[in-house]
C-alpha cells in the first residue's frame, strides 16, 4: 500500500460529483430499460391486434357481398389495406371463408393470440427483433364478439420489425433527455446539500491537519439538523476541544522543559539540605530533636516529588524490556517490598495472592512499578492488607488488586488519572496512579478504578497473555510512540 503523502494530498481525479452524475444516469437508463422490455412487447401485441383488426373488417366486407363473391380488385384493396397475404375465417361448422390474391407464400413461424402470458409476449418480441430476415408470419386470434370463430392473418414480419425498431429509437431518445434532465436536477441538488458542505468539512480537515492552531479554520456554524449538520457541530466542537488539549500539551511540554533545566540544581539544594538536617539530628537538644523529623519529612517530600516528576516526563520513551514473567513473581516482589521495614507502605502490612501462575508477557520491573503504586495508595488509605487476585478471561489476564481501605472520595474519582491532580491525600503528587496507567497502556492493556467504598478499593489491571503479546510484539516500537507522545 502506497503511504499517504500529509504534505501534499493527491488531486481529486473523479470528484463526488462527477460520480453521482454518472451514476445517476445509469440508474435513469437502467430503470428505463426495465420499462422498454414490457413496452415493446405491448407495442408488437397493439401492432398485430391492428392487422387482425383490419383483417376482420376485410372479413366483415366479403361477408356482406350478396353477389356470392367479392370482385377481385375489391379483394385485393381489402388484402392490401389489411397488410396481408391471406385471410382466413374458420367457423366450428368446419366452413372456411379465404381472402387471397395470388397463392400465399409458405409460412415460417406461427403465433397464437389466445392465452398468451406476458413472458411470452416479451420472448416474441425479442425473437422478432434479433431476425436478421423476413419471416412470413400467421397470426390467428379469436373473431371479437364470436368466440367460436377464429381468424388467421398471413403477414410479413419485416414491417412489424422496422415499427419496432422506431419505436425503440423513440424509447432510446426519450430516455436519454429524461436521464439527462433528471441527472442535471440530481446533480446540482446533491451539489448544493451534500457535496458543498462536504467539501467545506474536507478543506477545514486539511487546514485544522495543517495548522491546528488557527481559529480562522473552525467550520461556521449552522442550522442544518440533518447527519452533515451534525457532522459540522461535532467537528466544530472537537477543533475546539482538540486546540484546548494542544494548549494544555504546550503548558505541561513547557513545565517538563523547566523541570528538566531545574534538575540539576534542585537535586544540589536538595543534597546540601540533607547534609544540613544530619548535621541537625547530631545535635542533643531536645527542641532541634523535635524539629529534625519534620525537617526530615518535608525533605523526602521534596525528593519524591522531584523524583515522580522527572520520571512522569521521561519515562514514556523508554523502551520495555518483556519477559515471560508469572504473576506470582510479581506477587513475590510486591510481598518482599512489603514486609521489609524501610518498604513499608503506611499501615499495610501484609498481601495475598490467587491465579499466581497465569504468565504475562511484561517488563518485570515496570510492572512492580505499577503494583508498588497501588500499595502505596492502599497504605496511606489506611489498609492493612492487599489482595492479588489473577483470573484469565478468553486472550486476557485480569489481575483486581484490591485493599481494605477507607476507600477514595467522591470527588476524587474524576480526576484520579490526571497528573498533578489525581492526589486524594495531603502531600501527594499525583503522579502514582497517572505513571501506573501509562505503563499498562505501554504493554497493551489498561488500569481503571473497578470499585471503592468504605470497605476498600479495587483497581483492575487487563493485560493480553502471552501468546497475544507475542503475536504484536512487531508494533512495540509504534506502541511506545504512542504512548511517548500522549504524555
């Protein structure tokens, strides 16, 4: 597949235009090809029920002749104005009454007028129209008002064929002026209501790809209440919605840049700050002694929040390192951080586990990350214990991670993934949860709040199996850009 050029998008060959014109007309032209097939063999049915007409009246003259018999020259004006070589009259009786000049030529194709379905009609007159010569044709028909008699009409099929062919040139032409008047009509009424709107969403499209930031491209408002109105408002509104995004981007790109040039001198205000406060703790006196563990407190805030900071900025663009890892390995080192004093996570003190052997395909110490998060959010809310419970669901592995906890506040909820603003508890940073989320999304799954209440919390991480994971291990690469670029 050729790639799509952004810069300069290929011109429009056949426009939208274009091809509901040529449609149009072929749908016109269809539709009157539908009705030709029925009107033609109608139009053979009214030609031969014309020349049995004439011929029943030439049998009606030769039936008042009181002399016993028509002069010659009568009867061949009344053959002639019937069109016909013969004419014959046969009663039930068995008497046969003929009109005829010379001996009448042999006859080639017989048709009977009498109980004829409309696919008959439609296939003689097709048969009529593909002969390339003249057949002599008998026509015969019941005598109208005597039904008990029949009439047979010997003819020539060439005058009929050439009436036909006008007619269908008249049928032809007549149909190409209507195709043509109802395809102008279409076209222009699409042109104004569907293709002209279309084309102003196109265009805003392009110019919003080009420059997002230009407000002159936001599409017009309008009163349509059809889809193409509905298209227009929600486009107008996502421009609006996606320039407010690109702003706050431009925000936190600027903050990241200023975190980043402040690194290196915050981390020596910090280190100097260290050296000061173990200088402090030496003392003995009771009042520094007092203060020392608040100096010391503010301080690993301080350094906490530097460190998620820089890390919630540069950590998107590294690249995972999988590995094959059982959850029960992650349940182990989540266990082991638990239970070593300088891990403990405030009032958690220990973990349970089920599904342990369910194998994932993860970067292990990513993911510790994510379940380390999670620990600490329950600790500060007050758990003492954190369950770990893996079931595998079809091509995923669901892992609920869940604490008896006071549970997160309402208003909270909503903002719970947002960096900078997801802390529920004083002195957070709000970037736990926001990093945990973007390492799932970089293996493939998702983090989302399953369930909180008095009772605790329960966050639900999806990750694919390993053979899933492995099966999209080609577009890793694709993955952690795109993950790179939503931070």
């Amino acid at each position: 597949m050729m790639p799509y050029d952004h810069a300069s998008p290929p011109a429009v060959r056949f426009g939208l235009s274009a091809r509901l014109l040529g449609l149009t007309i072929v749908f016109v032209m269809l539709a009157e090809v539908l009705i030709y097939v029925p009107s033609i063999s109608r139009f053979r049915e009214v030609y031969l029920a014309d020349q049995l007409e004439k011929a029943n009246i030439a049998v009606l003259a030769a039936r008042a002749n009181t002399e016993g018999g028509l002069a010659e020259a009568l009867a061949m004006d009344l053959l002639f104005h019937a069109g016909a070589y013969a004419i014959v009259l046969k009663s039930p009786d068995g008497r046969v009454q003929m009109l005829s000049g010379d001996m009448p030529p042999a006859i080639d194709v017989t048709f009977d007028m009498r109980g004829r379905t409309l696919m008959d009609m439609i296939s003689e007159a097709f048969a009529t129209l593909a002969q390339p010569r003249n057949r002599i044709m008998r026509v015969v028909a019941a005598v109208p008002g005597e039904e008990d008699r029949t009439i047979e009409v010997v003819l020539d099929e060439t005058p009929l064929r050439e009436r036909m062919y006008g007619y269908s040139a008249r049928i032809l032409s007549l149909s190409i002026v209507i195709s043509l008047i109802a395809a102008g009509l279409v076209y222009f009424s699409l042109q104004w209501l569907m293709v002209r709107p279309i084309r102003i969403i196109t265009d805003c499209i392009m110019g919003f790809r080009r420059d997002p930031e230009d407000e002159a491209l936001t599409l017009p408002p309008t009163r349509r209440t059809d889809e193409i109105g509905i298209a227009q408002r929600e486009l107008a509104a996502m421009q609006t919605d996606l320039r407010a995004a690109l702003r706050q981007r431009t925000h936190l790109a600027a903050l990241g840049a200023a975190v980043a040039r402040i690194n290196h001198d915050l981390r020596n205000t910090l280190a100097t700050a260290v050296l000061a406060s173990d200088r402090l703790a030496a003392i003995d006196d009771p009042e520094v002694k007092q203060v020392t563990p608040r100096l010391f407190n503010a301080i690993d805030r301080a350094v906490t929040l530097c460190t998620q900071t820089l890390r919630f900025v540069h950590d998107p663009s590294q690249t995972l390192e999988r590995a094959a890892v059982s959850v029960g390995d992650l349940f182990a080192d989540v266990q082991a951080a638990i239970e070593a004093p300088e891990g403990r996570s405030g009032s958690l003190q220990r973990v349970t586990g089920s599904g342990l052997d369910l194998i994932i395909d993860v970067d292990r110490d990513q993911m510790f990350r994510v379940f380390s998060n999670l620990a600490l959010n329950a600790g500060h809310a007050g758990a003492r214990t954190l369950a770990i419970v893996a079931v595998q669901q079809d091509s995923r592995v669901v892992i609920d991670v869940t604490d008896d906890g006071s549970g997160i506040a309402e208003d909270a909820r909503a903002r719970l993934f947002r960096p900078f603003e997801g802390a529920s508890r004083q002195g957070g940073t709000g970037l736990g949860l926001p990093i945990a989320r973007e390492i799932v999304h970089a293996h493939g799954g998702d983090l989302s709040l399953a369930a909180t209440g008095p009772q605790g919390t329960t966050f639900r991480i999806v990750l694919p199996t390993r053979e899933r994971s492995m099966a999209g291990a080609r577009g890793e690469a694709a993955q952690t850009k795109r993950v790179a670029q939503r931070s």
